[in-house]
C-alpha cells in the first residue's frame, strides 16, 4: 500500500470451517490459527507484490481491542520483524481501521473525490455497533454504541436458532433475498428512545420465544420470511440511529463499515436514504468491510507520515485506550 491508500495487494487467511463446528469463534483455536498462517501469508503477499523487506519504511499491526491471544501472535511478530529489519512500527486500533476504510483505493474501487473529514460513521460487526464522529485522523468522538450485543452476534445466534450455521449474517442474507421482510413484525430495539444507542438483545430474546412456538415444519416453510423479517429489524434499528446522527450533527457525509456493512440489504436501504437525504454515503466493498489488513495499513502509514511510532513495550490489549476516542 502507498500513502495515499492505493491497495497493491491484500491477502487473507479465512478461519470460518475452523470455527463452524462450535457456531462461533473459539479464542484458542484462532490464535493457534494465526501462529501458523501469519508469516507464510507475509511472504506470499510480498511475492505476489514483488515487494522486498527493503522496500517497506514501516510495519503496522493492530493491538486492539479484541482477542489477546489472536492479537498477541500479530504484535510479537510485527515487533519482531520490526527489530530485525531497524524499521519503525505502528500498532492501531483495530477499529479504527474499520473508520478509515472508506479511504482505501484499488483498481475497482475509489470513494468519492470529494470524500474527505468529517462524517458520521456507523460501524457494525459481530462485537461492535458504534455510530461515530469522525473529525480526523485520531479524532473520533463515539455517539452511541450497543447497550447488550452486538448486530453482527444477533445474526449470529438467529442463524444457530435456525440452524443455518456459521457465519450466521451470510447465510440470513441469503435466505432473505426470496423472503418477505414484512412478514413478521419483529420488535426495533430502543426505537422511541432519543439517543444513539443500539440493543439487540430484546429482538433475539423476541426472535427466540417466536421460533420456539413454530413446529419444524413451520419453521421449514418460513424460513426464507423469518430471515427477512427479522434482517429488516436489524436493518432498521441501523438506519434509524445513523438517521438521527446526521440530522442531530447536520452531517454532509456518511459511512457504514465493518463486516456487517457487507449486507445487502443494508447496503440498499442506505443508498435509498442517502439519495433522498442528498447525503454523500460511502460503504466500501466488501473486501475492506470485513477484517483485513488494508484498513489496518493504511491507519499505519497515516500515522508514520505524521510521525508517530510505538514504543517496543507496546503489547496487545482486549480494551480500547482511553486516549483512542475523543470525550
């Protein structure tokens, strides 16, 4: 990747047929995963990119927050890398990668020309549910966030319900495309509320009690209107929130990111909105929605062009710095 986010080359190892067996990710099986996959998937990429060791002025990975043992494998060999080579290196927030994906550029995809700070940023994916501030690199204010979990953990644990398997919010997605989303009235969490919180848990407790009155062959025969209908609850809990955000900020420009942005559904009913809205709206592919190293580059070089480094003593953390959001 160059510093202004041109993309040169991406590669990724995918864990999902590791962790399917247990419908979800299991912490020791991904860091394991990670210990045997990472350095062969440098050397790959530097292959395929014909980059050299000499080549780079920097190395960049991310520290928080989310799984230590995951992160730990990613910082002790950065930090190594780092040492032997005498190059500086950044460690990020991983979510903060997810805010600044929008600025990432390849031969298929740029956002807008005009696409620049600030914007209101809703980022979702199986752990977060956040809507954002943006006002620049290493200024973001957090405006509202999930009081329980997550709408990527509430697709999740639907699809487990229904026994679609893992990864839930693809398969319901599927399912949706031939179902009626209006079928079913299933509850819109904190919908009169007048803040920018989020909460999942009332629609799956809902969900839950609805499925478990259905017999098999009711479920069967339903299936493709319980996904859609429920997928348009968490749909529009998202879009209602954003919504509030930018008429409360009188916002010119939004984003939606993380690896719940990679829905369609959602995808759609915030084209819909923006036009209406005369909102600029940017959602990047899904290559740059879902975790992946490019998002994570590009926070890095910003902040080696701006001069910042970490400290060899910097380690991985399960939590978010105090200093990472603005009060």
């Amino acid at each position: 990747m160059d510093f202004n986010g041109y993309v040169h080359g991406v590669e990724t190892a995918n864990q999902d047929k590791q962790h399917k067996p247990f419908g979800g990710v299991v912490p020791e099986i991904a860091g394991r995963n990670h210990t045997d996959n990472i350095l062969p998937l440098i050397e790959k990429l530097l292959n395929k990119t014909n980059c050299g060791w000499d080549d780079l002025d920097g190395l960049v990975v991310t520290n928080r927050p989310g799984l230590v043992g995951s992160l730990l494998v990613g910082v002790i060999t950065v930090k190594t890398l780092a040492l032997a080579l005498n190059k500086p290196f950044v460690a990020v927030n991983h979510l903060e990668g997810h805010l600044l994906a929008p600025f990432l550029k390849d031969e298929d995809f740029a956002p807008p020309k005009d696409f620049a700070y600030p914007f209101v940023a809703l980022a979702v994916s199986g752990g977060h549910s956040h809507l954002y501030n943006v006002l620049g690199l290493g200024k973001y204010k957090i405006l509202g966030k999930t009081l329980d979990d997550a709408a990527g953990e509430a697709f999740d644990k639907f699809a487990k319900l229904l026994g679609l398997g893992f990864p839930g919010g693809v398969k319901i997605d599927q399912k949706s495309k031939e179902g009626n989303h209006q079928a079913i009235k299933f509850p819109i969490g904190l919908e009169k509320s007048e803040d920018f919180n989020f909460s999942f848990s009332g629609l799956k407790s809902f969900a839950q009690r609805y499925v478990e009155n259905l017999s098999a062959e009711d479920v069967e025969n339903k299936l493709n209107d319980l996904c859609a209908s429920y997928q348009e609850a968490i749909v529009d809990a998202l879009m209602l929130k954003l919504n509030k955000a930018v008429e409360f900020l009188n916002a010119e420009r939004a984003v939606i990111t993380g690896g719940v942005s990679a829905n369609s559904r959602l995808r759609a009913r915030a084209e819909e909105w923006a036009q209406k809205k005369g909102i600029q709206i940017v959602v990047p592919p899904i290559r740059y929605c879902t975790d992946n190293a490019a998002m994570i580059g590009y926070v890095g070089i910003q902040k080696l062009n701006s001069g910042l480094r970490s400290d060899f003593n910097e380690g991985p953390s399960s939590n978010v710095y105090d200093e990472d959001f603005l009060n």
